[in-house]
C-alpha cells in the first residue's frame, strides 16, 4: 500500500517537472519572435511615412517630385494675369477738314484692330480749340461720318472742350451748337492730362 502511493507521487513529480519544462521552452521559443516584431516597429517608427511617400503620384520613390509633376503644379498654382485694357487718346486742335479725317481714320483702325482680336478698346476724341469746329453742328466737315462712326464703334467717343465753346459763343454772341455724339467737358487739354495720368496713350495727329 505505501509502495503504490509512493510509485504515485513520484508519477505526479514527473508529470508537474515535464509541464514545467515544456511552459519554459515555450516561452524560450517565442523571445526570437518578438524581439524581431520590436525591432520591426522600432525601424517603422525611424522611417515614418516611407511608404506612403512611393505610393504618392508624381514622385520618385525617394520622395521628390518629377519634373512633369512640377511643372504641372507650377502651371495649375499660376495666377492669372490680368490684361491691361486697350485705352487710347486722340486729340486735335485744328480746324483742317484733312487732319479730322486722318484722326477718324486712325480711330477706325485702331477700333476694328482690337475688334477682330476679341479685345475690348476705348478710344476717346478730345476736340479744343479750332479742333471744336469738328464737332460743332454748324461748321463739322465731318458730320455725317461722326454720326456713322457712333453707330459701328460705340468704343469711340468725342469730347469738345467747355472753355473753347464759350469763347466762341463769346467771339459769335450766339450759341454754339455740337453734335449730338460730343460731351462736354470743362477742359480739353486738362481731359488729356487726365487720362495720360490715367495710363491712357496718347496720340497727336
């Protein structure tokens, strides 16, 4: 009887010694892996984003952009510049039906020019002077081609000096009568100076 509980007990230590040692192989078994799983997370962390920087359009895997890619973005950042409008001062100061023409001639060009390029103009005919004479409604020699010209440029347009219109009303003792296309405005040489420092260009014919 005390034989068979001993041959018990000594079954009993084997088997606790066997589950022990085969916990303590397990155990020494897993260390390789997780100190490779620590090292593996430690280089992650040393390099972040070194995978996500090959996957992203347009770069080397060393992370820089190609030269398409910048190009590109240049292009697609760029802003847009703003034309500079077409402006433009014709004046005349001289009661010589030829040099009127000329300066109708030149606007008209000037006008259609801009036209057929799709670009928008402006073009204002300052009269002063004996130049009056070209928008007054009794003495224009230019009358009718004034009223055409309204009609097919609207861009162009005629301004008589205010100053030049009273001394003459003065000189005739009468009114002084324009043509339906002119403006006046106080100043023919102060409305070019104006619209010079206005960054308009000037033209004298």
């Amino acid at each position: 009887m005390i034989n068979l509980k001993l041959a018990m007990a000594v079954v009993g230590g084997l088997a606790m010694l066997l589950l022990v040692g085969s916990r303590a192989q397990a155990e020494l078994d897993n260390q390789p892996i997780a100190q490779a799983s620590e090292k593996s997370q430690a280089s992650n962390q040393k390099q972040p984003g070194k995978q996500t920087q090959a996957s992203k359009p347009g770069q080397t895997r060393a992370g820089k952009q190609t030269p398409a890619t910048r190009a590109a973005l240049a292009q697609a950042t760029k802003p847009e510049i703003a034309k500079k409008p077409h402006q433009l001062i014709l004046q005349i100061n001289s009661n010589d039906p030829a040099m009127m023409n000329l300066l109708l001639n030149n606007a008209t060009n000037v006008a259609e020019y801009y036209h057929d390029l799709g670009e928008a103009v402006s073009i204002e005919v300052v009269t002063f002077g004996p130049g009056l004479h070209m928008l007054r409604d009794d003495t224009s020699p230019v009358k009718p081609r004034i009223e055409v010209l309204a009609m097919s440029h609207p861009e162009i347009s005629f301004k008589a000096c205010g100053n030049t219109r009273e001394n003459m009303r003065k000189a005739e003792n009468r009114d002084i009568s324009l043509v339906p296309q002119a403006t006046v405005v106080k100043s023919g040489v102060v409305r070019v100076m104006e619209l010079q420092e206005q960054g308009w260009t000037y033209v004298k014919p």
